[in-house]
C-alpha cells in the first residue's frame, strides 16, 4: 500500500476518533479512545522498518480498519432489529381497515392470526414482506406506496403480533 493510501487511512481514523468517540457531555475533547487510535496510528506511522515490511505487516489492518470506519461511516447506525412501535403504526394506517383485530373483512378466513397464517404458508416474515409488497388475491401491492423499512417493520409487526390477536 502506498504512502498516500495510508495517509488516507490514518486521516480517516483520526476524524473518526474526533467525530464518534467523542461521548457528548464526557470529559474534554480528546477522549482516551480518541487518543489511542491516533497512537497507533503514529505507531504505524513512524515504524522504521523497510517499506515492503511496515507495508505487509500494516496493510491488512489497515484495510481491514478502513473498511470498519467505511462501514460505520457509511452505515449511519447498525443493522438494528425491526421497529415494531413503526410496524404497528404503519398496520394501523394502511392495513387496519381490513385486518382490525387480526381479522380479514374482505376474505374472512384469511386472517392474519397464527393459526390461519399457518394453514395459508404465511407465517413467515418473509412471505408477509412479499405478500405487503407485491399484493395478493385481493389484497393491495404497496411497494409503492410503502419503503422497505416500514414494510420490514410492518412485516415484523404482524409476525409478532399474530398469536396476540
Ligand atoms: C374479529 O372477528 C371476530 C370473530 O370472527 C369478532 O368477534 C371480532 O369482534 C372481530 N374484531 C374486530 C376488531 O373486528
């Protein structure tokens, strides 16, 4: 890895120590995790040995850092569990009018309680996000009406929600 490329890297560590581990209301800026990964970035930095050795033995770390940082960066938050307070406020405005209380007012016995998602194949997230997304028999498509996270949320709602009802 070149120079520039690590320049890369060690920059992106040090704004991301300064941006993330910064906890609001701690101690002054600089905090400790802050100031050891800056550390070892000035360890790799300043290691003496001949460039084809600094470069194997840092490369794969940093690489391995710089796609963490990317990740991070570019993930916003982690993957986190469904959102079943959205899931049931989106049930409630878009699918309440047929499914109230789990039932089904326009097919009544393809309710969307356990027992009949089980006997229709449906008791399954994923078949629930396909069947909200693409419609089905009677029931409205609304992959374009919807986002993937609020029919991910939605699909999760009424997963969980199915031997509640
Ligand atoms: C759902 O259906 C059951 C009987 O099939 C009925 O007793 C109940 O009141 C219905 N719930 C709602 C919210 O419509």
């Amino acid at each position: 890895m070149s120079r520039t490329a690590c320049l890369t890297v060690a920059a992106g560590v040090a704004l991301y120590g300064a941006s993330c581990f910064v906890v609001p209301g701690s101690a002054p800026r600089g905090a400790p995790l802050m100031n050891s990964a800056m550390a070892d970035v000035e360890l790799a930095f300043s290691a003496p040995a001949p460039e084809s050795a600094s470069t194997s033995a840092f490369s794969p770390l940093a690489m391995g850092l710089a796609l963490g940082l990317l990740a991070a960066v570019l993930g916003g938050r982690p993957a986190l569990a469904a959102d079943l307070e959205n899931g049931e406020s989106i049930f409630l405005g878009n699918c309440a009018a047929c499914h109230a209380g789990g039932n089904n007012s326009v097919r009544a016995e393809k309710k969307i309680k356990k027992e009949e998602l089980i006997t229709y194949g449906k008791y399954d997230i994923g078949a629930i996000t396909t069947q909200v997304t693409n419609g089905y028999g009677a029931m409205p498509a609304f992959g374009e009406k919807l986002g993937p996270d609020d029919i991910d949320d939605v699909a999760n709602y009424v997963y969980n929600k199915a031997d509640k009802w």
